[in-house]
C-alpha cells in the first residue's frame, strides 16, 4: 500500500488539505472568519500540521509514509464527514454547491493522483529491472573486453620474448667471453637485468592466461620430497646471504608418489618461498608438508604450509593480497615486484583443486597454506616415471658445460640475422659448421643441398613458416631423418606441447636460447666430449696445496690485528679500504705462502675494484669462514704430525 | 690535497656499483651502505664529504635518514643530494 508514496508529493498534499478546509466551511455556508474557528476546525487544523510535518519528514524517513497515508486519507474522510452532516441546509446555496462540487473534483483528483501514482510505480519497477540487464550486459561487456585484453596479452607473448632474446642470449654469450672483471660484471648487470625483465614479463604473461582461461593443469606422478630438495638447491645462496635458516618438514605420512602437476606445484612453492625470503630479515623459514586421510589409500589431502618470521601482513589485507596488482601498500616501495605473485599462486591453487589461506604466526611472521584435496597417490610399489622431477634437473645447473661435438653441420633457420648470429656464436668453437636460412623454403633448399646433421627451424618465419618447411623435410624419403629443433618465442606450455604433438620436431627450444638448453637438447641427439676448464680445476684444487709452515701465527695474526682491521672495513664500508685490507691479505698470502689468503684477498681485490657490492660482500663476510678453514688445516696437520710420531714410536720400539 | 670523500647510499647494489665506477674514476674516495640505518652508523665514523642518498629505500627512506643527518648532525654541515628516479619527490625538496 505504500506504493504511492514513491513520489514528492508534498505540495499535493498541502493543497489538498486547504481545499478540504476551505470547502468544509464552504458546505458549512460559514463565512470564513476568525469566529469559524470551530473545534472541529481546530481538530483538522492539528491534524493538517502534523500531515505538514510528516509530509517534511517524508524525504528523510521512510517509515513515516504509512502514517503519512492514514493522516491523509483522514483529513479527506473528515472533511466529507462535515459534508455529509451539515446540519439545517435546506436549500442548495451556491457555496454548499460549489464545495459538493469540489469535493468531488478532489475526490476524483485523488482517484487520478492514486492511479498515477500505481502508473508511476509500476513504470520505476521496470525501469529498474531495464536498468538491471543494462547493468548485466555492460558488466559481460566490460567482461569480454578484459578476456580480450588477456587473450591479446596471451597472443603477444611471442612478441614480447622476441626482443628479450638478444638481451639475455647475447650477455649470456658474452659472460663466456674473455672479459676482464669490470666488463664481467657489466654483463652480469645486463643479463640479470633482463632475466628480472623476463621473469616479470612471464608473471604478466601468467596471469592474462589465467583470466582469459587458457591455463590448464597437467597432472603427472611427482615425488614431493625430491621437489622440495630441488627448491632448497633453488634458494640455498638466497638464504645463506641473508643468514636465514631453512626446515623442510615433510611428514612420513604423505605418499612418496602423488599425482600433481609438478610445473605448477614447483611455481607454487617457488613463489611461497620466495616471497617469504624476500621480506624475512632475520629467522627462520619452514616448510611443512603434511597428508590427511590416510585411512583412504587411494587419494589424500595435501596439506603445504609455508612459514616465516617476516613482518607479518595486516589481517584485513589478506584477502587483497590474493587479487592482481596488489601489494601490502605498507611495503610495496621497498620490496619492489609487480605484486602478481599471490594471484598467480592462487589462480594456480585453484587450478590444481585447491585453496590457500593466509594467518599470521604468533610472535610475528605469516603462514601460508595451500591446501589440496582429493591428490590420487601412486602406489611406490609400482614403480613410476617422475618426469617432472628428472628432466629438469639440470634446469638450474646454469654454467654450461665447456663441451664439444665431433664434426657437425648445423642448419640455422631464423628470418632474423641477430637470433641466427647468437646460435652461431653459441656453437662457435665447438667444431660445429653453421649453415644459415631465413625462411622456410630456403631452409629446405639447404637441407637438401648440404644435408645438415641437425636443422634448428624458427616457427615464425615471413615467408614460409617453421612447420611447413619441418614437413616438407619429412617428407623427403633422404632428409627424413635429420633431426630438427623447434626454436620459437611461443614458449608457453601449450604452444610447446602444440608443436611438438605435430609429430614434425625431434626437439624444442624456447627464445631466449641459453646456451646450457641449447646443449642439453643437442646432446639427445649428439655425444659430446667435455673439454677441462683448466684454469678453474687449478684453482679449486689450490687452497692448501701448499701448507704454510707458521699456520699457528698466521690464525693468531688473523684472529687479532687483521680481525680488527676487517671489523672496520666491514663497518665504515669505503671501496678504497676494503681494497687495501684486500692487498694485505694478499701479501700476507704470498709471504706465508699460503694460497688461501692470497687468493682470498685476490677474490676481494677484484670485487671491490669493480664495485661489485653483492660478490665483494660475500667475499668480505667470508672471512670468519676462512679463519676457521685455516684452523681445520691446522686440525689436520697436527693429526698428521701425531700420527707420524705414533709411528715412529711404533717403529722404535 | 685531501681525498673527497662520497657515501652512496642505495638499496640496489647495481645502483651502487653504476655510481662508484663513474666517481671513482675522478679520484673520490667512495664508501656505499645499502640502508639507511648502516648509513647513520658510517657517517659517526668516518667523515664524509658528500652523501648520495636513494629515497625509495626498505624500513628508513631517504627523508628520515637526511632528517636524522641534519639533526644529529647539523654542525658538521653534510649537504644532501637526493637521487630519485620518478621525479615523485621534487615538491619536497
């Protein structure tokens, strides 16, 4: 019943309610003066003042509007009333006409207003149910641009990883090169610079797939534990600079063999785990890993926790913390990245079948959980492959071997000059032949002329693509069979996977091409022979090759006055100062003939020449390490000495 | 003549590094800190002549670490330059 009351209609009511009055004493045939103030009159007036009031009130509250009603539909019932009962009229007098006359004017007016006003309800109602699937489709509008915003993101990642092949190939080439130190470290700046950019660009990369849908879980049977060691390979360096401790706890309940998807699994925890390293100053970090249900053999509740003594997030950011592009504000400025990483770990959660929570830990620091249920465990029993963990094994073995093959050809295919100078850069000096092609047809025409052992083929080539010319090479009963590598910037896992279900490659390589890759997939094909870095054996065998005669007094002057020396450097942290404790340490070395020192204050010399902060760091904070490395030898010298002695006594007697 | 002496102080160790090559080819003596706190603490030991401060920095930016130079140490009179790459900072100066 109050469907009437949508509208402003105050000025209505106000104007209705003097009509009434003024019509009443009209049927009354009273004249209107101060004497009609009758007390039916005053009656209605106080009712006409409250109607005012809560007709005022109308706009602000809304559960005045019944009682609005009623005192309206009062006001109109009383005024008809006095109508009704006006006493000793006789006869029609033109007021009494014209008041019946309006009363009925307003009785009708009211009807209208009353029907208007059901009009005017009904026409909001669908206006707002109109405006309701506008909404709706202006939401699947905006819904449909964002896939296509992520699709298009997705479809660039060729394009993206094009450029990024000759920033990170090249300095990776080029950290082989004999370099002096500064220009090393140059190189080093350049290459990690670009792997920073890379690894943001496949972050950005991730998350389009993931919001245009095109991320998919690839289940396989992985060994967790075997995982985790990788992971603690992965991050030992981090955690040992910043002197925090690392626990991988993994239950004795949970299976050796689950099945996961291992890829993502390793993203997961890498990006749990890198996140706790990054904003942990001082502790700890612990991994847990526990099962549940055991009781069903078949399939279990992973339970995967990541713990840290970091500074802990605010409760009421947690759930932010999960959405794209956000970081903990607080902390965004100082700890930099693109805060993609939780999103794209939850996405990536969910996508296995699982959810992730976040608690702080008591006594400061946070818990990750990940949580994953129904994981159908393969009985050891049985024994299975876990390709996940074996092939990439030597991912993170980054110095390549200094190998070599015997006398090969190589066809390269790659419209662009650079990415072909790059692979036969790579290949220089390892006996390898190159033959160049820029374009699909001209790499078949090779392949026939010079009959290469392999052809590395790019997918996208103007003018005859990667694949047409791989399948015309199949087709040739005598090219048949040379091997050809896929090398292409559509990285991602199902171009992969794409292009390798065409059944036309033996192999696949992702741009950037880092030469470790480049060499473990040529040596499926190939055996290579391992060339001896002579230098590097030389110096890894120096240490104590030669056994200072005063070990005793050298440890006591490095425990006393070259300790406090170094307290200072390490302190006051001036380049110049640290080079000087460097030459001391140096001549120190070589007067005692004791390679350790030497080449440790050769290491610091180098360091601080270049300005390498991070290395020269390291090699400064290792000094406590080398003193305890002397006194070991030290250990070991006596430990001889006695045991000559006991054999000379032995012999004696 | 006596050497010059530079602190840089930088987060980023590249940053460092790409700083001190330039500065040291012109003869400064150069000494780096990678937060502001360890930065204070040089500056109580060694006299520094100039101090390049990064203000995007973790815990103490650059604002507080020149606010403390300048009040604890108002009269040895360090002028402080700010390196700030986004320009963001300007009005502040």
């Amino acid at each position: 019943m109050f469907f009437w009351a949508t509208r402003d209609k105050t000025y209505y009511y106000y104007l209705t309610f003097l009509t009434s009055l003024f019509l009443t004493h009209c049927a009354h045939d009273i004249p209107i003066s101060y004497s009609c103030i009758t007390p039916t009159a005053l009656f209605i007036c106080a009712i006409a003042f409250l109607h005012l009031a809560f007709s005022l009130w109308e706009k602000k509250k809304k559960v005045f509007q019944s009682i609005h009603f009623l005192l309206h539909l009062f006001v109109f019932l009383s005024t008809s009333y006095h109508l009704v009962s006006v006493p000793g009229v006789s006869s029609p007098t033109l007021p009494a006409v014209l008041a019946k006359s309006g009363l009925l004017i307003q009785g009708i007016a009211f009807s209208f207003l009353i029907v208007k006003n059901i009009r005017l309800t009904l026409r909001d109602k669908r206006d707002a149910q109109r405006l309701s699937t506008e909404e709706i489709q202006a939401r699947k509008k905006a819904e449909s641009a964002n896939q296509a915003k992520s699709t298009f993101l997705a479809n660039m990642s060729h394009d993206i990883r094009t450029p990024m092949n000759a920033v990170i190939g090249f300095s990776d080439l080029l950290s082989g090169m004999s370099l002096n130190e500064q220009q090393q470290s140059c190189v080093r700046a350049i290459s990690s610079g670009g792997k920073n950019l890379l690894s943001l660009i496949n972050d950005i990369l991730d998350l389009s797939k993931i919001e245009a849908k095109k991320m998919d879980s690839h289940p396989e049977p992985i060994r967790i534990r075997t995982l985790l060691d990788e992971i603690r390979k992965i991050f030992s360096l981090k955690i040992k600079e910043k002197q925090l401790n690392l626990h991988i706890e993994v239950a004795d309940t949970v299976p050796a063999l689950i099945v996961l998807d291992g890829t993502q699994l390793r993203r997961i925890l890498f990006n749990l785990i890198g996140n706790a390293v990054k904003f942990t100053r001082k502790g700890h970090i612990r991994i847990r890993v526990h099962s549940e249900q055991p009781e069903n053999k078949e399939k279990v509740l992973l339970v995967l926790e990541v713990e840290d003594t970091g500074p802990g997030i605010r409760a009421d950011l947690h759930e932010a913390l999960f959405q794209p592009f956000q970081q903990d504000s607080t902390s965004s400025e100082r700890n930099g990245g693109t805060g993609l990483g939780l999103a794209i770990t939850r996405h990536l959660v969910e996508l296995m079948n699982g959810d992730i929570t976040l608690r702080n830990r008591v006594g400061g620091g946070s818990i990750f959980t990940a949580r994953f249920v129904d994981v159908p465990v393969v009985h050891t029993s049985s024994p299975s492959p876990s390709p996940s963990s074996s092939s990439d094994d030597e991912t993170y073995d980054a110095a390549p071997k200094k190998i070599a093959f015997e006398n090969l050809t190589f066809l390269i295919a790659d419209d662009l000059q650079e990415h072909r100078d790059l692979l036969k850069k790579i290949l220089a000096g390892k006996r390898i032949q190159c033959i160049e092609a820029d374009n699909g047809p001209q790499a078949v025409e090779r392949t026939r002329q010079h009959r290469p052992d392999v052809v590395l083929l790019d997918i996208r080539m103007p003018g005859g693509d990667g694949s047409m010319a791989a399948r015309q090479i199949r087709e040739s009963s005598e090219l048949c069979h040379t091997p050809i590598i896929a090398v292409t910037a559509f990285a991602l896992q199902q171009d992969r996977e794409k292009i390798m279900a065409s059944g036309l490659f033996d192999g696949f390589l992702a741009k950037p091409i880092l030469q470790a890759d480049l060499f473990r997939e040529l040596n499926r094909f190939f055996p290579s022979t391992e060339v001896k870095d002579e230098k590097k054996e030389m110096l890894a065998g120096a240490p104590l090759a030669e056994v200072p005669q005063n070990i005793a007094l050298l440890i006591q002057q490095l425990e006393t006055e070259l300790f406090v020396l170094w307290q200072e450097v390490c302190r006051t942290k001036v380049f110049g100062d640290i080079g000087r404790f460097a030459d001391k340490m140096r001549a120190i070395g070589q007067e005692s003939s004791c390679t350790m020192l030497f080449n440790y204050g050769e290491r610091l010399k180098t360091q601080s020449n270049n300005f390498a902060v991070e290395k020269m760091k390291t090699v400064l904070y290792a000094y406590p390490d080398l003193i305890e490395q002397l006194r070991a030898a030290q250990q070991n010298i006596e430990k001889k000495e006695e045991e000559i002695d006991e054999n000379n006594t032995n012999t004696d007697r | 003549m006596k050497t010059i002496r530079i602190l840089i102080v930088d987060d980023t160790p590249e940053n460092i590094q790409a700083a001190a090559s330039i500065l040291a080819r012109q003869g400064y003596a150069i000494a780096f800190a990678e937060d502001g706190e360890s930065a204070l603490e040089q500056v109580t030991e060694v006299h520094f002549d100039l101090i390049l401060l990064d203000i995007v920095m973790p815990d103490m930016d650059g604002y507080e670490v020149c606010g403390r130079l300048k009040k604890d140490l108002a009269s040895k009179g360090y002028s402080c330059h700010l390196s700030d790459p986004k320009g963001r900072y300007r009005k502040h100066c």
